[in-house]
C-alpha cells in the first residue's frame, strides 16, 4: 500500500490536530450558514470557523489515535481514526493539524504531516492543502490517515474532530472528538505511556474478542514463509491495574518470552492464574493455520471472557510464526468509559512488537538470544535492511492483523451517566465458552451436535443446547466435563445486538422520480417487523424521502430520459473493478435534433482485497508398494484437495513419485552356444570328437548354476593295419603330403570360387589345461574376383579339441 505525501505547504511543526468541517461538503450545503461566517483573509481559518447546527457532548462519533496514548514521539507516524458507532454514520470531515494555543490563521499555526492511506477514501484540500478531506461525499463509518508527528522541541498536540451528517455538524472542543498529545521526554523512550484511571463502572459485562489475522503473501510479499505461517494460541485476561502481562518498555517474563519465540501458551497461562486475585477471566483461543484464510473457510479465532469494576482492564497476545520472538497484541486495554459505563465495541489494528529476548531480523533467522534482554518494543520499517518490514523511506508498517472486542452482555444494576443505547442486561451471565483444548485427554467425546432452535419463537430470551457423547473415560479418577451445552438466543428475526426496541425490515427499493424533467422527490418505505414489548409506538420512521433530479435540461432540444437504473455488479470479484449502470430515452427532442443525454455511465468499485487463496490438503497417503518385487522400481503416494473449487485453483503437487529398491534378482548362467564338433583325435582305430561351449555368466544372488560346457562322444575312421613298418611308412608319407600342402597353401593361398583366400592362421592356444579345451584357426578372404557373389566368399573358421585328458 502506497501513501499519499503531504503537499510540499505542510509545516513540520508540532500541531493542533482537528478534524474540522470539510470545505466541499460543510461549506456548501448552508449558504447561511457562510453567511454567518467572519470574512478572514487568514490561512484555512474559514474552515475552522465555520458553523452549522451543533450538538456537544454527542459520542456516537470517536476520534482515537493507535494505542492511545497521551504522548507522541517526533518523527514517529501514527494511525489515526474516525469512527461512528452502527447504526450512526458521516458523509464528511476534513483533518487539519495546528500547534496548541494558535488560530490557525497563518500557515506556521500548521504542524506535522499528513499521508493518505486510501484515496478513494481521504484526498487534500484544494483551498487549503494542509487538510485532509472526503474524496467523495457519501456514507461512511470509518477513515484512516497516518500523522507524522514533529520535530522535537514543539509542545502538545491537540486532535479535534468535527463530522457532517445530512445538515447536522457534530463538533467538540472537548470529549469523544477531541485528543490531547504532548511531546514525550526521551528519558521515557520506550514506555508505554498510557495512564489507567480508576473505573467508576457499575456490575459487570462480558465481551467477545475476534481475531482477525491479515499477514498474507499479498499484503506482506518479502521473504513471506509460505509453508509455515501462523498465528499460535491467544493467551490473555481481564485484569486490574495491579497485573501486567506486557507492556511497551517492559521486559518480557518468561511466559511472554514462551509465547514470543515458541509459540506456547502453558507458562503464559501459568502466570495469569498465580495472579488470581488481580485476574477475573483467562482469554484463551485456539492457533490459526495458516495465518490467513477467508472466513467462509474457517471462521475466525473468538473468546470470551468478563469484566468489572476492578478488573477493567484487557491483554492479550499471539505469536507471529514463524519469527524470532515477535508478536501482536493489546496490553491493559481500558473497556470502562469515564462516564462510568462500558465500552460497547473496539475494533484495533495491530502491527507486530519484538520480545527483546531473539536477536533474528527476519521470519527464519536461527535462534540468536539477546544478552542482555532489551524492553519490549514494536518494530519499525527501519529496523534492518533484511527485515520483511524494512521500508527505506520508513513509511509505516501494514497492519498484520485486527481484533474486534464487542460487549454482548451486561449484568447488575448499572451506573453509567450517559445512557446506554443498547439493552444487553441480562439476569445472568453465562459462563465463558471454554476453549475445547480444556477437556483432558483421557475423555473422548464424539463432535458437538448442530446447536438446536431456540426455545423462544418471540424477542424474549431463550436458550438452545448442543450435544456429545462420551465415547470413552480411560481414567476413571479424572471426572470429564458436561455432554450438553447452553447459549442464550431470541426467536426468528430479533436480535439481541440490536439496541431498537421495535425491529424494521430492510427498506424498499426507491420510488421513481415524481416527475420527468428536472428535479422532483422519490421515496422508500419499510415496515415493523416487531413492535416494542410494553405496547408504545415505534418512533423509528417507516418512510424516508430524497431530492431526485431527471432530464436537467427542459428544453425542445433537450430529450426525456428515465431515471437511471440500479448499478450492475462489480465487474471483479476483489480489488478494483468496475461497474455500471443504464437508463433509456423516452421521448427524442422536439425539434428532431439527436438526443445528446449519456444511456449508460461506468465508475470504479472496490472490492474486497484479493487475496492468494491457500490451498487445503489432506495428509498425504502411505507410499504405495514397489512397483517390482525384485531390484529397482517406483513407488507413489497421494493427497487430496479439501478446498472448494471456487476458491481457486491449486498448484500444490497432489501425488509424488520416488525410487524404491529391493533385494537384487537372481540372475541365471549364462552361456554361448555349442561349438562345432571336433576331428577325431585318432587317424585309425576307435577315437573320440569333442565340442565344448563358453560361460558368459557366472549365475549370481541364487540364479540357476552352468550346466555341462564340453560333451565328448565316440568315433572310428578305419582299423589299424598291424605291420608296424607299413604303418609307419603310411604315416611319413601322410605326413610329408601335408607339409607339402602346407607349404603350398603359405606361397599361394587356397583357391575358392570366385575369391582368393590367405593361408589358415596358426592354431590358438587351448582354452584349457586339461579336460578338454578347443583350439581355433582362422582362413581370410585375399582377393575377390568380380563375378563372384558375397555370400560365396567369406572368412572361415575352424575349432578342435585340444588337451582332452583328464585333469
């Protein structure tokens, strides 16, 4: 979010800070009203002198300044608040800064300096460029501007306020409009700065506090933690002024520093009950994972808890995760007023305070303790350049998170001066809603029922009741609480927030226009829905009546338009968008000239802040089973998405696949085919041929082992002749043809068809000792002659056995 400087005219002075009668809106609407006016050539003074029909004392309207404090620090910036309490509201303001005790004549009388936070909201003045006003004129209940207090060495501030509502200025020199700053001495740098008055209060009320987280990637993109985020369990209470939790300039006790840096309630609540005396209720809500969602989601963290007239005092804080030790929170917020009644409603943004206990400058720094402990104190945009918050220009950091606190009930005879608008007395109030985490472990129930109808079918008060089951009590010596649970409720329709005694409708759309050229009055009705118990009229109106204007120009050049239609929806469902609207031409100009009347206009409209949906996931399932039953394979497991599908879609990954490995699988021998059958070791006689095949694979974790690699069988070529001397001349001359044929093989090389081939290469060496091996030759081809075909000629091969004997 981008803020809007003040012009370069704005003094930096200390100043009287005051919300006073916006030019556009209060200036014009009652020409008698300026008539009335002193005529001053001074700077803005027209603006502070202007009068309308007041009303002192009214609080509907309340000007606060974040964390209220008494004091302003220079140079430090400051959220400041308009506010109207529902059902009132303003259409105006202007917000102007003067130095205490000056007119604000003279530009000097001016001080501080404005930022815009929104402006669709706030905008400067053109005639007066020190003030801040209304961009648009219309109904509004809430605007938000930054202040930057000034310079040391410039005194106190004063804010005032003054609105307009239709013809009525609500203006206060003093009261719910008016604030009081003074410069804070740097000797008390650091303290919180809030004096507790004595409540003067009578009985008692109780309040329900909502958290509201808005630290998201949207809002807060650097280093944002994606996968983590949260906010940890509130822990607070109603207390008196005698207790502390935490304050600003303090230092952490070890509850706080539990909370702040592990996120644990236990030693935080520990301390709040030792305080029993000082302590009237103990605030207590579950963790919100993440730290953001939409509401239609997840609804948000609620507690509630009491107060009385000693014990007016409430504080609470939760843990920003994940993060050094830094946290939010509301340290001895005072719900008693000082005209001895009870707030009704606070509604506070909040920005993160560091513990002082973890020196880490950013979400996941390691665990650094400070030493010494440093006092509580809340971070800047100044902080670190590493900080997620850090802002060179030390603009103000974005609220992360906000909390509601509204009163829902009020018990025993009350004191307050000025009467309460709403009626929340109740004989009895009941007890606080106990945080689910208060049942022991050793009782388990079954979820609570649907809460069932009221018992009460009128705006009488009624009661309605839930249940559960005890499905089991492992130890018997611890008892487990009630199975039925009670809520006061009122029939259809009523609504015990509401303070009217008698309960209207909604009102009816606008009547048209009563006439169809120029201006003219519309209206819209509504009806009781419920009349006040005790028989008296319903002074709340039932009709409501406006100016309306159609077809300004009444001219015979001019055409007859209808009324324009109601606005079409936003053309986004969050941020800016834009919407229009249409009306028709009912009648052309009389002189037949083209109707220049606009059929249809558009504007800009503001939807919620669009944010980055979170995705819900179911845990993911176990891994499946290896794909294989043996070696290497995947294995997959899955999640599912629980979030509605109109909620956006989700780039989470739904199924994850990784590698799995088993025990090897067994691997078998392996071996080459046979070879060819060997000659026969005898030249006469009985003899034998061998062939034998090679193992490629020796069989590994189990395979099946080799079979057989050499088989042998029988073989007779002639019988032997028995003269010895025959034989052995057979034999010489056998042998003298081979060598002859061997030498003739080496000079010429062996004639095949169509090729010359080069002489058979010696034998190998016997591929075994014993037991039978083989030998190998080989015969290449030299030369082949062109008629010859491919598959005539090609290289040979022989094999024989070789060292057949046994082993």
């Amino acid at each position: 979010m981008r803020l809007s400087p003040a012009p370069p005219r704005l003094s930096r002075s200390p100043a009287l800070l005051a919300l006073a009668l916006p030019l556009a809106a209060a200036l014009a609407f009652s020409d008698e009203t300026l008539d009335k006016v002193p005529k001053s050539e001074g700077y803005c003074s027209r603006i502070l002198r202007a009068q309308g029909t007041r009303r002192e004392g009214y609080t509907e309207f309340s000007l606060r300044v974040e964390g209220d404090p008494d004091f302003y620090k220079p140079g430090t910036s400051y959220r400041v608040t308009l506010s109207a309490a529902p059902p009132s509201y303003f259409r105006g303001f202007t917000l102007i800064a003067l130095k205490e005790n000056r007119e604000g004549d003279k530009e000097e009388d001016h001080a501080g300096t404005f930022q815009i936070i929104d402006e669709e909201e706030t905008q400067f003045m053109s005639n007066c460029p020190v003030a801040v006003t209304e961009s648009t004129p219309r109904r509004r209940t809430r605007i938000q501007v930054f202040w930057i207090a000034p310079p040391a060495g410039t005194g106190c501030v004063i804010l005032k306020a003054s609105i307009v509502q239709k013809r009525i200025i609500y203006f206060q020199d003093e009261g719910s409009l008016t604030k009081k700053l003074c410069e804070q001495d740097s000797t008390f740098d650091g303290v919180t700065d809030k004096p507790i008055l004595d409540c003067c209060a009578c009985g008692t009320a109780k309040y329900r506090l909502t958290f509201y987280g808005n630290w998201s990637e949207k809002t807060h993109p650097k280093d944002y933690p994606r996968r983590a985020n949260h906010w940890s369990a509130i822990i607070g209470g109603s207390h008196s002024k005698n207790y502390v939790l935490w304050e600003y300039g303090g230092y952490a006790s070890e509850g706080v520093k539990q909370v702040a840096e592990l996120g644990s309630p236990v030693k935080m609540e520990e301390e709040i009950r030792q305080q029993s005396d000082e302590v009237l209720t103990v605030i207590k809500a579950k963790a919100q994972w993440p730290a953001w969602q939409p509401l239609n989601v997840r609804a948000a963290p609620s507690a509630e808890f009491s107060v009385d007239r000693t014990r007016h005092l409430m504080s609470f804080l939760t843990m920003m995760g994940p993060s050094p030790d830094w946290n939010v929170g509301l340290s001895a917020e005072d719900l008693c007023t000082k005209e001895c009644g009870w707030v009704q409603k606070v509604v506070q943004d909040l920005i993160p305070w560091d513990a002082g206990t973890d020196s880490g400058v950013t979400y996941e720094s390691p665990n650094k303790p400070t030493i010494p402990q440093e006092k509580i104190r809340p971070l800047t945009s100044l902080d670190h350049p590493q900080s997620p918050f850090y802002d060179p220009e030390g603009g103000s950091i974005t609220q992360v998170a906000r909390v509601v606190i509204e009163r829902i009930a009020r018990k025993g005879e009350q004191c307050n001066i000025v009467p309460d608008n709403v009626d929340d007395i109740v004989a009895d109030l009941a007890p606080e809603e106990k945080d689910e985490d208060d049942t022991p472990e050793t009782c388990i129930y079954s979820n609570w029922s649907p809460w069932s109808a009221c018992s009460s079918s009128t705006c009488d008060k009624g009661k309605r009741m839930r249940q559960r089951m005890l499905k089991a009590q492992l130890d018997l010596s611890v008892p487990c609480p009630d199975t039925q649970d009670f809520q006061p409720c009122m029939g259809p329709g009523c609504s015990d927030e509401d303070g009217s005694t008698c309960t209207m409708s909604e009102w009816i759309t606008w009547s048209p226009c009563s006439i169809s050229c120029g201006m003219g009055m519309r209206s819209r009705e509504r009806y009781v829905k419920q009349f006040p118990e005790d028989g008296s009229v319903c002074t709340l109106p039932t009709e409501e009546t406006e100016k309306c204007t159609v077809n300004e120009e009444c001219s015979p050049s001019s055409c007859l338009v209808t009324e324009w239609g109601e606005w079409d929806e936003c053309s986004a469902t969050c941020g800016m968008g834009m919407k229009r609207r249409h009306r028709m031409v009912k009648m052309s100009p009389a002189d037949g000239s083209t109707c220049k009347a606009e059929t249809s206009q558009a504007e800009k409209c503001m939807m919620p802040e669009c944010h980055t949906i979170p995705c819900l996931l179911s845990p993911w399932s176990e891994w499946s089973d290896c794909s294989v039953t043996c070696g290497k394979g995947m294995r997959t497991r899955q999640r599912m998405l629980k979030s509605l599908a109109e909620l956006g879609d989700c780039n989470e990954e739904l199924e994850q696949v990784e590698k799995c490995m088993l025990p090897e699988c067994p691997i078998d021998c392996e071996l080459t085919e046979w070879s060819q059958w060997s000659e026969c070791n005898k030249s006469c006689g009985k003899g034998h041929i061998i062939r034998t095949r090679m193992i490629q694979m020796e069989p590994q974790f189990g395979g099946a082992p080799c079979p057989e690699t050499v088989q042998r069988k029988k073989c007779r070529i002639r019988k032997c002749l028995r003269n010895p001397s025959l034989q052995k001349l057979r034999w010489r001359e056998a042998r003298e043809s081979r060598r002859s044929e061997q030498l003739r093989e080496e000079s010429d090389g062996e004639q095949f068809p169509g090729c010359r081939m080069r002489p058979w290469t010696a034998w190998s060496e016997c591929t075994k000792l014993c037991g039978g091996g083989i030998q190998e030759r080989y015969m290449t081809v030299k030369k082949r002659f062109k008629s010859s075909q491919f598959t005539s000629c090609k290289d040979k091969k022989e094999i024989r056995a070789c060292n057949v004997h046994p082993c």
